[in-house]
C-alpha cells in the first residue's frame, strides 16, 4: 500500500479555504498526481484541505472521503501556565535544537515543552485514528509495525489531503518517530507530497518507509516556467 501524503495549497487561514495561488497550486497538484495510479481520495474535514481535493477529485473522478481525526492540530497551555511561543510545535522544536536537546527523544511528552501543551490531544487523536483507518486496509498495528493481513497483488495507492501537523503527527506514528523530530524533519510545503509505502506482503510485519518526501516540484518547475516565458 502506497500512502500520498498531500498538505493543502495556500490557505485563507481566516476563513479556512485556499487564495487564489492555493487554488493554482491545487490544480498543479491534480496534475502532478495523474500518474501516481491513486484509487481512493481522502481528506482532512477543514475547507483548505477539502478545496484541495477536490481539484484531483475532478481530475480523477474519484469522490473525496473525510477522515475527521486529520483535522489540523491545535496548540496551547492546559493549566494557564505560559509556554513556549504558546505551544507552537515548530517554533518549540527551533528552540529544542537551540538548547541541544534530542528531538528524537521517545519520552518527549514529558518535557517540558509539551507535557501541558494542548496540541498533545490532537496528536493522540490523530495516532489512534490514523491506526484504526489503517486497520481497514488490512494493516494491523502490533507494537511497533504493522502486520498485512492480506496480501496485495500490487500496491494500493491512497493519497490523504491534510495539514502540516495533522500529516506530521500520522507520520510519526506510523514511523515510530517522536512528533517533534517529524515536525523539524519535514517543513512540508504547499501541497507538497510524501509517499510511504507499506509492505504488500501477506503476514509480514515490517517497518513502512517513505518512497518519496515534501515533493513540490509541480509547484517550482511551473513557476519556473511562467518566469521564463515573461
């Protein structure tokens, strides 16, 4: 199984839909996924990641499906003491690397940048449902893989339209890697894409690996492009 993941295009963050450059950037996206060989569409409930879908929907003629559980994650204190940048998981992982401290550190909860910042509900949320979604394509979690309950002939290829943090907090989980190493290992971009594929193998319980990441080239090669011929 091939997971695409795909952050939104350029958003009107007030009103939770894409400008115009995102709108762009989402029927760039549609074209680049063309050959990819997508069967199923998913996406985030908010409007910036459903905008973004459907411009590959269209393209595909294939209907979007929402998970809920990808809804961007939120930040903030849980006990009215202050935090870091208010809980800002991308500016706390700046300010980690700052002080020397290990990203990659499996008891990150506990620190103190997140042990009472909010945004820790949203990433349990995210691990539970990305686990369960899983699930129904035949990949049981145990520990820390997951094991195929049937085999594929070939590999099934779903791409997944959401957030930074949303993307971030399913990719860690599905990596076993911290949420804070995700988010300073990958700054995904406006639709950027990033592929991880799962073993087709039947009972095999082995580690995903990403085929692909943060590919934004639809987006630069076309604005290259439209430069050269001005």
């Amino acid at each position: 199984m091939r997971i695409l993941f795909i952050r939104h295009g350029e958003p009107d963050y007030e009103h939770d839909c894409l400008t115009e450059s995102g709108l762009i950037q989402a029927e760039q996206c549609a074209e680049r996924l063309k050959c990819e060989g997508i069967e199923e569409i998913w996406a985030s409930p908010m409007g910036r990641a459903q905008q973004t879908a459907a411009a590959t929907s269209k393209v595909l003629g294939l209907p979007i499906k929402t998970l809920d559980f990808m809804h961007e994650v939120s930040w903030g204190s849980t006990d009215g003491e202050p935090l870091y940048s208010d809980g800002h998981p991308w500016n706390i992982v700046d300010e980690m690397a700052r002080l020397n401290i290990n990203l990659n550190d499996n008891d990150w909860r506990e620190g103190r940048f997140f042990k009472t910042n909010k945004v820790l509900k949203y990433v349990d949320r995210v691990e539970a449902g990305i686990d369960d979604w899983l699930a129904g394509f035949g990949y049981v979690r145990e520990g820390f893989y997951y094991r195929h309950t049937a085999g594929d002939e070939k590999h099934r290829t779903i791409a997944l339209f959401s957030h930074g943090g949303s993307s971030a907090a399913a990719m860690a989980h599905i990596l076993n890697l911290p949420f804070p190493y995700m988010c300073a290992l990958l700054h995904l971009e406006f639709t950027g894409i990033t592929i991880i594929r799962m073993d087709r193998r039947e009972g095999m319980c082995s580690l995903p690996c990403f085929e692909l990441a943060n590919d934004g080239r639809h987006i630069h090669e076309n604005r290259y492009h439209r430069l050269e011929n001005r």
